[in-house]
C-alpha cells in the first residue's frame, strides 16, 4: 500500500525526534487542539507497534480512504509536524540562535541584552575550528546587527559598513565558487550548461585582492581552474596541499564535497588516459575513507563503491579491493546492494583471471544503473576476447553498440565506450602477421586521449593475453 506524506515523514523521524514531537504536539505554546494529540497517538501506535504483528491487518488510520474530517485532521497534524522540523532546524545551531535572540532584543530597545547576545555570538562564532562560507555568513550577521543598533545611537560617526561588507563578500564569493565547481563537475557527467553569471569577475577579485590563502575560497578557485582546464596539475597539487593543511576546518559534509570533487577530477584525468591518476585517486578515496566522509546518512553510494574497487584494481590492489567489499557493502542501499556487490566482486574475479566466478558474478543482477550497466558490459567483453569466445563477442559488441547509442546524454563517457568497441573490432578483424597493420593499430591507441581501456587493448595487441604468442612489432 502507498503512504501519505504524512505516514512518510513521520515514519522518517527518528526515535528521539519521535519523543521531541511528541512533546511539542502536546505543547499549548504549538498546538491547543487535543484531537491532534489524539490522532498522533493513534499514527504512532499503527506505525510503531510495541510487538509487531505480521498477520494483522492494515489499522483503519493508515488506509488512504479516508472520510473528508478525517482527511482535515492529517493534514492539521502533517502541517505541526512540518512546524516542529522547522523549528528544529531552524534551532540546531545555538551560535545562530544566539544572532537571533541579539535582533530580538534590538527591536526592543534591550540595549544591554543586545550587547551582551551579540558579544557571546561573536565570540562564538570566533572560537569554532569551521572557517566554511556559513562562518563569514555568520559574521555578516552580527556586523549587519552591530551596524543596526550603532547607526540607530550615532548616524554622524563612523560605522561598521566596511567589515560587513567584507564578511558578506567573502561568505557570497565561497558560495558562488563552490556552486561553479558543482556546476562543472556535473557538465562532466551530464551533457547541460550553466550560466553562471558574475563569475569571471570573482575569480579576478579573487586574484587581485589576495583572497586565495582563505582555505573556503581557495580551495574552490584551484578545484574550479584544475576543473576547466584538466593540463593544469599545478592547480590540483595546490588544492591537495591545501585540502590536507585545512580540512578540519570545514565540517563532515564540506569536507566529503571537497574530497569528491578531488576525486571526480581524478577519475576524468584517468578516464583521459592521464598518468599517475589512478594511485593518486586512490590515495584520496583512502583519505576520504580514514576520515568516515563516504558514508551519507550511514550508507555507502553504489557509484563510489564501484569506483574505489575499480581503482584499487587499476593500481594493482587486488587483496585490498576484495577486504574492501567484504568490510562495506553492508552500508550500501539494500536496493543496489546485490548489483553492486556482484559487480565489484566480478571486478575482482576477473583481475584474479577467474573468469568463471566473474562471469557468474555479472549473471546475478539486473544491472538498472547505466554506468554500472556498460560497467559490465565493458567487463563481459574483455573476458570473451580473452577466453577467445569470438562468436559471443561480436554479438556482445552489437548489443553494446545500440545501448550506447539509446543512451546519449552520459556525456564523455559515450566517447569513451564507442572508442572501445570500435578497437575491440579492430584487434578482432587484425591480421597479427601484418607487422605495418599491427604498428599503425598500436600508434592510433597510443594517441587516443579519451579511451579508460587504452591499456588493456595496448596489452590484448602487444600479445599479453590467451593468444599464448608475441604478436610483431
């Protein structure tokens, strides 16, 4: 059976939130209706039964049809409990609280409160370890405040405008560059443009106003520069050295965007035959692991799972992929588990030349996701050449050659993949006896820039694979 929007956020409330709610719906302050207090219970009770009963049937308050009064009083309720998340989100954080409470007491002319709410926010704000882009935030609003009561005292005398202005500046500036390196990490995989307006005149700010040492804006200019021009190494060793210097002082959520977005920028560098990316990527995701940033709400995402083991196995780590399948593919989402788990360990079989358990592997799920698909795909295929299954070869390679073509927006990737069906036949159709058509196949590899399997098609050539011989060179 579907769920209400109602059933549906307050089966997402955690048990303490569920005591905080309840608390809050039979506060008079919230709510002065005691039906809702009423029909509370009865949700909490229906959804959260103290022993559940399998055999019984659905309790009339779950059932979507539902007289019009009754209809009125869920939604009464769902309307409280969205005031109650607000609430608590707007009040999680006690610094800002505090920003607040000095507005407060402004507007009621508490002068000394004033000072004294507006003296502890700062000082607050100044001893916290962050310096993110809500930090300068932060200090934007207890200069605007400082600013309001002071121009309300002495209008002819000299006021804070400029620190103001400066925090303001430096919090919009972290933002903008933040969302342009997300704009461009996202162009990579998606085929979409953004405007992104005002931003040239920042990143000239940026530089001419020395603002690069401040780890929330100069950690987003160099991962912007390395994003739009992938030569730019120079950039990407900066932002390491800054990354590793300065990210604790950004809390777990930034940290693991920073990180993230060092490590799409190492998968592009590999995915563009770039050398010494694979290892360096690695040792960023083996960073990222060290501090617990890939975990998001205590599970794993599928896509970085596939790219850690994928990586290990690139830079030779066959053991440590496997342990690293073991210890974490119960934190993937139970609907991706059973896909990724296979394929990642298909991934691990076939590095360890264990064709049958890999090809068994990739026969245990329905690979839904597209990446993961041609994942497989990509797999499947280098293990019929190798086994020499010409016949299922060329008809896998028609198959993947229309699935590529159904899928056009995966960006570079589809360049990527076409490249390698067009070499694989290529390798297929090669008289190896002919040592010019072997040297101008092997040439056009080396010189493919957009090709993740450049090596392994440079090897199948070179004849490190089951033909068992040297092909001429």
């Amino acid at each position: 059976m579907s769920q209400t929007l109602l059933q549906e956020s307050i089966l997402s409330l955690t048990p303490s939130e569920r005591r905080e709610f309840d608390k809050f719906v039979r506060s008079p302050f919230f709510n002065t209706r005691q039906a809702l207090v009423e029909r509370w219970e009865a949700f909490e009770q229906a959804l959260f039964p103290e022993i559940p009963d399998a055999t019984r049937g659905i309790p009339d308050i779950l059932k979507k049809s539902q007289p019009v009064e009754e209809r009125l009083l869920h939604s009464a309720l769902l309307v409280l409990l969205e005031k109650y998340l607000a609430y608590k989100e707007k009040f999680q954080d006690d610094d800002r609280a505090m920003i607040r409470l000095a507005a407060a007491y402004r507007k009621r002319g508490l002068t000394r409160h004033f000072k004294i709410s507006l003296r502890e926010a700062r000082q607050n704000r100044e001893r916290q370890i962050w310096r993110h882009a809500d930090h300068y935030h932060d200090l934007h609003l207890i200069e605007w405040e400082q600013y309001q009561q002071e121009v309300a005292e002495r209008r002819t005398e000299s006021l804070n405008l400029q620190a103001s202005s400066d925090s303001m500046d430096l919090a919009f500036i972290a933002r903008k560059l933040r969302l342009a390196c997300l704009a461009i990490s996202h162009q990579a995989v998606f085929r979409t443009d953004y405007e992104l307006g005002l931003l040239s005149a920042i990143l000239s700010h940026v530089e001419k106003n020395n603002l690069l040492e401040i780890p929330a804006i100069g950690l987003y200019y160099y991962c912007y520069k390395l994003l739009i021009d992938t030569t730019q190494n120079a950039d990407f060793e900066r932002f390491k050295t800054m990354l590793n210097s300065s990210a604790d002082q950004f809390p777990a959520d930034e940290q693991r965007l920073l990180y993230l977005l060092a490590i799409n920028y190492g998968i592009r560098q590999i995915n563009l035959s770039a050398e010494g990316w694979v290892q360096e990527t690695l040792t960023l995701y083996k960073g990222a692991l060290e501090r617990e940033l890939l975990l998001e709400h205590g599970l794993f995402s599928r896509f970085a799972f596939s790219n850690i083991v994928a990586i290990a196995l690139r830079a030779g780590e066959n053991e440590w992929a496997g342990a690293f399948i073991e210890q974490h593919k119960k934190y993937l989402e139970r609907q991706w588990r059973d896909a990724t788990a296979s394929l990642c360990t298909a991934r691990v079989a076939y590095a360890r030349k264990d064709y049958a358990t890999a090809l068994l592997q990739l026969q245990k799920s329905d690979y839904k996701d597209t990446m993961n698909n041609l994942a497989a795909k990509t797999l499947q295929l280098k293990i019929y050449f190798e086994t020499t299954e010409f016949d299922l070869l060329e008809h896998h390679l028609k198959s993947l050659k229309n699935y590529i073509r159904r899928h056009a927006a995966i960006g570079y990737h589809r360049t990527n993949y076409s490249r390698l069906v067009y070499y694989t036949e290529q390798l297929m159709s090669l008289n190896m006896l002919d040592r010019k058509s072997v040297r101008t196949l092997r040439d056009q590899l080396q010189k493919e820039t957009v090709l993740t399997e450049k090596d392994w098609l440079l090897s199948m050539l070179n004849g490190k694979s089951m033909f068992g011989f040297s092909l001429p060179g």
